[in-house]
C-alpha cells in the first residue's frame, strides 16, 4: 500500500469535513424552523405514521441519562468533543478508504450538530415522530439520521473489508 501524501490528506481531509459541516447546517437549520414553528410538544400530522413534533432531549439516544439533574450535558457534550477528535484524526489517517470516511464524516456531523444544541439550549432538539397506533420510537432529528447512517456504512465497511481479506484480488 502506497503511502499518502501530506497535502492530499488535507484535502481529503478538507473535503470530509466538508460533508460534516453540510450535516450539521441541515440538522441547525431543521431544527430552528421546527424550533420556530411549533410549541413544545405541539404535532403537525403529516402521514399516518409519522408526525413533525417539537420534543427536548436532555438525555442521550432514547433519553438515555435525561434524568441526569443536568450533569450529563457536560458528559455527553464532552464525549462529542472528545469523539470528533478522534474522528478527524482517523479520517487524516484513512484518507483512502472512502465508504470509512463517508461514515466516519456522518457520524462526526451528526454528533457535532447535537453537542452544538446541547451547548445553546441545554438539551437536544428532536422533531422526527414515527408510530403505529399506540407504538411511538423515539423523537429523533437530522443529526441522530446522519448518526445512524455512518454506523450502518461503518457495519458495511467492515464487512467489505473483511470479504476483500478473504478473497485478495490478483
């Protein structure tokens, strides 16, 4: 394997989080319309399935934490600090494994774009409703997709790459 230069690895860097920063404009900007649109807890009925619904998280996924008497805002957004860290170095690292990088990026837009409403308002803003009948998952947002997502694609990576291990190309 070829070594890659400096000034590629910034730009491919560069262009990483590049696509972080797209996610987390989209996941601000949803959550400011939603955020001036709707009152707390208010639904607009949009499919039989799902609502738009203005919900705070003070928690992690599925409230995890939420009743943590406000100590785990500091916890979780200095994990998400500390998680982009890691994750810009990986991606300067793995400049050359694309689909990595791809989630990597997502998962670094998607944890950004939550720490940054845990640091304004003190809790995360969720909006995305789904249910059936008296089933509800939990509110979720843009940047808990892009989260998802870049878990699934990093699933996917590692599968792949296990499957190139076990049958090297000539």
């Amino acid at each position: 394997m070829q070594a890659i230069p400096a000034a590629r690895r910034w730009r491919a860097l560069g262009g990483w989080l590049l696509w972080a920063l797209v996610i987390i404009g989209l996941d601000q900007l949803s959550k400011a319309w939603v955020s001036g649109s709707l009152g707390y807890a208010e639904r607009i009925h949009l499919l039989p399935v799902f609502d738009l619904t203005l919900l705070f998280n003070t928690g992690a996924a599925f409230s995890f934490l939420a009743e943590g008497g406000g100590a785990q805002r500091w916890l979780f957004t200095g994990i998400a600090l500390v998680a982009a860290i890691l994750i810009m170095r990986w991606l300067y690292t793995h400049t050359g494994q694309r689909l990595l990088c791809l989630a990597l990026a997502s998962i670094l837009g998607g944890a950004v774009g939550n720490a940054t409403d845990r640091l304004a308002h003190g809790h995360v803003v969720d909006f995305l409703l789904f249910y059936w009948r008296d089933w509800y998952f939990p509110a979720f947002n843009v940047a808990d997709i892009a989260i998802t997502c870049g878990a699934i694609l990093l699933i996917l990576d590692e599968i792949l790459r296990g499957r190139r291990a076990r049958h090297p190309q000539p």
